[in-house]
C-alpha cells in the first residue's frame, strides 16, 4: 500500500544543494542547472551529477525547462541504462509557463501510458493525481522527481506539496517519459543524455 513518507527520512531540499557554481543553459530559457547536485538520504548526502538538460514544448510552446542527474559514480552511458539505474536520480523541472495542477498530471499520466498499461500502476497513478490535483504550477515553479533507492520515488512541487511513491518501477515508468522507446521527442531525449 502506498502511504505518505515523512520528509525527515531523507532530505532533497527545496531543491537540493548545488555542489559547484558550475552550471548549464537551456536553449531558449533563463533557466541554468547546476552540474552537480546532491540529495541526501537518511542524512547522508549522495553527490549527483549532471547527464543534460533539455526544454519541453507542446505546440512550439516553452513548457519546462528539465534537467537530469544521476549519482556519482554510477555506470550510466545510454538512455537504457538511465531508466533502469537502481541508484539515486532525479528529473528536475523548472516551470517555463503556469500549468494548471490537473493539466500536469494529465500529462504525465498520459506520457506513462506511451510505454505501460494503466493497471500496472494502479495504485500509484492516484497518488501523482492527488499530488498535483490541488496545485497550480507557476511559471518558476520548480518540480523534482527523485529515485531513492529502497524509498522510491520522491515527487516535490518545491515550497508547496511532496510525496513519495514506493519502488522501483514506477520510477522507470517516469524515466522513460523522456528516454523511453516512446516518449516526448528525439530533441528531449538527446538534451538530458547530452552531459554523458
């Protein structure tokens, strides 16, 4: 059964820790990511490092501007390996117009469907639809899905809402959104895998 995780179990904070002042541009954006980050899990920080980023658009439109860490050391060189990796991982999105909370998770629900059927998610869908149902993101709004190994995946609307979601799967079902067989675009998929 799914349940809410206290924050205190592990921290990746409104934000996370930037490591260096070393940072990337996004085409077409302000936004700049750090090229490391860390999260810390049950108080012990984990360092990040950067493989790309990337802006998503729908309908020639800047919706958010998205980067993609996965932690040091780990032997990630393709898009495969990214989705599949069992070590501490993020997707960070910084808002690039308001979104309605709704419209979000529509389309995260929908992107997941490109590659899975809605019944292996079954009790994980409500849980996103609950995180997102009552939020409006803003343009700046930041968003961070991290995997945590043995936690799952952590999903924090940065200063207003956050929840994880146990196990492993469902995390690659997020991953593969954008480095999947089928996903949001070649362009996407080509930015976050730009840094490897």
């Amino acid at each position: 059964m799914i349940r809410w995780i206290p924050t205190i179990l592990f921290t990746c904070l409104s934000g996370v820790a930037v490591f260096s002042m070393d940072t990337i541009g996004v085409n077409g954006s302000g936004v700049r990511f750090g090229t490391t980050t860390e999260c810390k899990v049950e108080g012990k920080p984990k360092k990040m490092v950067l493989t790309g980023a990337a802006m998503r658009t729908k309908y020639l439109v800047n919706v958010y501007a998205i980067a993609s860490y996965i932690q040091e050391g780990t032997k990630a060189k393709t898009a495969e390996d990214l989705v599949n990796a069992d070590a501490c991982k993020q997707l960070h999105l910084v808002m690039e117009r308001q979104v309605d909370g709704r419209d979000m998770y529509a389309n995260f629900r929908s992107s997941i469907l490109l590659n899975h059927q809605e019944n292996e998610f079954a009790e994980q869908l409500p849980v996103l639809e609950n995180l997102f149902k009552e939020t409006k993101v803003l343009k700046g709004d930041q968003v961070k899905l991290t995997y945590i190994p043995g936690k799952g995946l952590h999903c924090h609307v940065i200063d207003k809402i956050e929840v994880t979601i146990p196990g492993l799967e469902f995390s690659k079902a997020i991953w593969e959104i954008y480095l999947g067989k089928k996903n949001l675009g070649d362009s996407i998929k080509k930015g976050l895998l730009s840094k490897i």
